[in-house]
C-alpha cells in the first residue's frame, strides 16, 4: 500500500542524511533508533529511501538527551510511548526516575572520588600521584592531554 503524501508535506520530509547532519546522529544510531521503535520514516520513496517527518529532529534530540542523562533505549522507549499515547503510568514513571536518581548518585560519587585526587595536582601536589590507586588518574589525564592536542591537530 502506498503512502499518498500532498506538496508541502512532502517538501518538508527530510532525507536519512539530512536528518543525521541536522541531529548530528550516525546512520547506524538512526537505524538502531527505529530498530528499537523509537522513530519512523514517515515514508519512503519509490527506491525504497526513508523520509522523515519534521517532528522526527525534536524526537531524536529528546531521544539524545535522555541519553545523556542515563536513560537506556528501553526506558527512553516507555517514556515516549508514554508521551505519544497521552497517558503517564505514574507507578512505572516513579521507577524509572527512582533508577534514575540512583545512576545519578553513582555517578556523582565516582565523580567526587576521581576529583578528591585530581583537585590536589590542580594546585600542584603532586604527592597523589604515588598513590597507587590513582594510576588511573594519571592515565585519564595523560589520554585527556593527548585528545586534545589531536583535536588542535
């Protein structure tokens, strides 16, 4: 069954590339987004091309940054599924946000251990660094340093 599509709404579809430059998203990550359900192509033409709707660059922007606040694609797939039907199962939104505070406090406690040995060498004790347990310091500074140098580059 064909999709009938009028002038302007057509107009306003956006190639897979254009919406990954737009998104700066890979195809892949676009491909695995609608292997998981959490977007669609609007169409496709007759060579088989997806089309995206315009809604499709907000989707994907709300789909970034819930995961960037550590979100997996399945709850990043409830919660818009949740948005999409209107209608918030409150129990399963309490869950997730209670997983999610959790994640948060892990972070922020592997955050502070990380920033108690690397505050001292901010000022210039370097005395931390003997310290066997922060080898890993000096290996994240040392692959920091050198990404940045790359990226001058």
């Amino acid at each position: 069954m064909k999709t009938v599509i009028d002038v302007k709404a057509f107009k306003s579809l956006q190639t897979t590339s254009a919406l990954c430059k737009s998104a700066n998203v890979t195809r892949g990550q676009l491909r695995l987004y609608e292997d998981e359900g959490l977007i669609a192509p609007q169409s496709r033409t007759e060579a088989g091309y997806r089309q995206y709707g315009t809604d499709t660059l907000d989707r994907l922007k709300a789909i970034m940054h819930l995961k960037e606040l550590g979100f997996t694609l399945a709850e990043i797939a409830l919660l818009l599924s949740e948005r999409d039907h209107g209608a918030l199962d409150e129990p399963a939104i309490q869950r997730l946000a209670g997983d999610l505070l959790s994640k948060i406090d892990e972070r922020i406690a592997g955050l502070q251990v990380i920033r108690g040995y690397v505050a001292p060498v901010s000022v210039g004790d370097m005395s931390v660094l003997q310290d066997e347990d922060c080898h890993f310091v000096v290996e994240f500074m040392t692959a920091l340093s050198a990404e940045k140098a790359r990226r001058r580059a």
